[in-house]
C-alpha cells in the first residue's frame, strides 16, 4: 500500500503567449523562480504578488533553447514515466488537465503535430513494455474506452450509434466505478488507439468561442484497462494484476463573462461549469478532510460530494480514493489572464492537499 501525499502530484505548465496575447501586447504576470515555484502578479498593483508552490512548476514560455524550458519530453519524463510505472505495478491512476481555454490542456495531454503530449507518449511505452516482456507464464490485456462529458450527459465516443444517449455511472464492489454500457476495444498498439481516437474525435463535441478557435466545451475521459496475467507454472493457477488509467481534458475553467458566450453557449457554459464547480467543491472537502485536526480535538469529516455530477462521480476513485493522480495545471503567462490564472494555481493548491491511499488490484 502507499499513501499520503506522493499519490497526489500537481504539476503546473506555462505556455507562451499566443498569437493574441502578442497582438494585445500583453505583459507576462507569472514567473518560475524555481523548479516547483510559481509566483503571480496583480498587473494593476506590482506589490501584490501571490506564491505557490507545487510538485513541478514547468516553464514552456522561456525560449526552447533556456534550460528552464519545460519540453513535452521534460514533461513525460517526469509525468508520465510516473503514471505507466504506477499502472504497471497495477495501481489505478489518472491524470487530469485543469486550466482556462487555450492554456494548453489539449497539448500536454495529447499535443499537437509532432509535439506528442502524454497520452500518445504513455501509450507507446507502454506497449513498448509489453513487447519487452514477452514471458511464457505472463500475459497482457489492454483495452481502452473513450467518452466524453457534455452538459452532464455522458457519450460513448466509440460507439456513434450510441452518441446521444447518457450513459449513466455505476458502482460495484468487483468493477468499482464504471460506465454502464461503456464500448471497450481490445487494442496491440499505439496506432490502435490513435485510429480509434481519432473516429471518436469527429464525434467531440466542439463549438467556437472568442478565447480559442475551436475550443472544447466537453470533458473528455480516455480509460486505458491494463491486465497482466501471470500463471503459476508450478500450480497452473492464474493471477491478475488489474490497472486502470484515467486519462481527462477538462473543459475549460474560465467564467462565462470573458468568452462573449450568450444563449445556447451561456447555458452550455453553466453545465459545464456546473461539473468544474462540483469538482471544486470536491476538492475543497477532501482537502479540508486532510488537514490535521486541532491539538486534543476531533474533527468532523465533511461529506465529499461525488454524486454531484458526473464529472465528479468518474472521477470519485481519481480523488481521494484508491488512485495515484496528477493534476496538469495549464496557465497562461499574460497579464490579460491574471484572474483566471490566479483562480487555476489556487484550485490546484487546493487539490494538492488531498492524500489518496493507493493499494494495488491484485486477484
Ligand atoms: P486548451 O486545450 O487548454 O484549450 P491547447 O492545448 O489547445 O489549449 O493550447 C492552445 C494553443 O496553445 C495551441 O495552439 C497549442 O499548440 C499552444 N500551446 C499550449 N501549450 C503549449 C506549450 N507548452 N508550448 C507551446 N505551445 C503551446
Ligand atoms: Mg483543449
């Protein structure tokens, strides 16, 4: 078993500017004194400054060639080598980008071009794994599902005939949390997955917005289901060690006001931030539920409100459960983004309290 806070890493990532934050001549707010420091700037009053510190503070705003600069290579290394060598000791284990539109969720998590993120780049070492450990009394299943979580309704994003359907989450002792009637494909290779991400992409559910052309408005989850068997050859008996990697884009974070949403988007907007605020929400309790309590008293344990929605109920095991996490905070560096970038480092130095007690699935 392994607890405490080592289950929970939270990793903050500063893009550059992009093209509008450069046209708007936007000064920078936010430096990374230190490998695990992140220090913000109100842009209206220069003494006031907010600190925080974090698991990994990756700086991918110095130029390329600065040893500071974070690379998507810097990024697995630490990242996702994490999160395969937990799944591979067959831990649970998610791994979930958090910030504003346009902060860079989607490229660290899956990347852009040939700047492969930490999804394509976890499941290349992993089969890459598989094929080295090629043994007669060893055998490795991996089956993965994709869905996506729009206005509170779930969709199957391998299964288009299913596309508009909810699905609804389910809790059982033997799966744990699962998504009844969720499609799972067998797959042997990267390319597998890619083919199969790809078909589910066409059926994300994306809409234009001021902050970021095609910006998603969805929550995406891709579960990665990792068996290894291995047979006794003295008794022919079989054991399996079982994993499960949560692999989530979150829509973005920001308020309404900023994005020029109205109607149809507007209500969108409070859907999704109604999921991003029961996260919150969840993240608080267990945060607060993991604070030591007052010399000589006992503290009352706040109920953690997973039911809240579905966001929250998928991630139930990813948070204060029986996983390792690591939460990717996108920021922006520009001043323009102050607010919300301030908003993104103290959701995640909330989340940074919470202690998961990680045990593996062995059967
Ligand atoms: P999000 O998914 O949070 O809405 P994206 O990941 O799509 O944002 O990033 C928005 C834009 O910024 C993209 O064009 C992406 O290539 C660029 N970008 C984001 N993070 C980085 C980074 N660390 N280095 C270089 N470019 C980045
Ligand atoms: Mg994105």
């Amino acid at each position: 078993m392994s607890s405490g806070g080592d289950n929970v890493q939270i990793a903050v990532r500063m893009r550059p500017f992009n093209e509008r934050e450069l046209a708007l001549e936007s000064p920078a707010c936010v430096t990374m004194p230190t490998e695990h420091m992140v220090v913000v700037t109100d842009p209206t009053d220069g003494e006031k400054q907010h600190s925080f510190s974090f698991n990994y503070a990756y700086n991918s705003f110095v130029d390329a060639h600065d040893e500071a600069y974070a690379s998507q290579e810097k990024v697995f290394d630490d990242l996702g080598k994490a999160y395969l060598e937990a799944a591979w000791a067959g831990y649970n284990t998610s791994v979930f980008a958090y910030g504003q539109t346009g902060a860079g969720k989607s490229y660290s998590m899956s990347g852009y071009g040939e700047e492969l993120g930490i999804v394509p780049r976890g499941l290349r070492e992993l089969f890459a794994r598989i094929d080295a450990n090629q043994v007669d009394d060893l055998s490795f299943r991996v089956e993965v599902s994709y869905l996506e979580i729009y206005m509170e309704k779930i969709r199957d994003l391998f299964n288009p005939k299913q596309a508009v359907a909810s699905l609804k989450v389910r809790e059982s002792p033997k799966l744990g949390i699962f998504v009844e009637g969720l499609s799972r494909r067998a797959v042997t290779s990267y390319e597998d997955v890619e083919v199969l991400m790809e078909l589910g992409n066409t059926m994300r559910t994306v809409a234009q917005t001021n902050m970021n052309a095609t910006s998603s408005r969805s929550h995406s989850v891709l579960t990665i289901y990792l068996t290894q068997t291995r047979v006794d050859q003295a008794t022919m008996t079989a054991s399996d060690l079982t994993s499960k990697i949560n692999l989530i884009d979150l829509a973005g974070s920001e308020r309404q006001n900023k994005t020029g949403a109205t109607g149809k988007r507007l209500k969108e907007g409070s859907a999704i931030n109604q999921s991003l605020t029961a996260l919150g929400n969840v993240i608080e309790a267990l945060a607060d539920n993991c604070m030591p309590a007052e010399q000589g008293k006992r503290r009352r344990k706040r109920i953690v409100p997973y039911r809240d929605s579905a966001l929250t109920r998928i991630l139930q095991e990813s948070l204060g459960g029986n996983a390792k996490t690591i939460m990717v905070a996108a920021i922006s560096p520009a001043a323009d983004n102050y607010k919300e970038t301030l908003s993104t480092l103290r959701y995640a130095n909330r989340a940074s309290k919470i202690q998961n007690v990680a045990v593996i699935n062995e059967s």
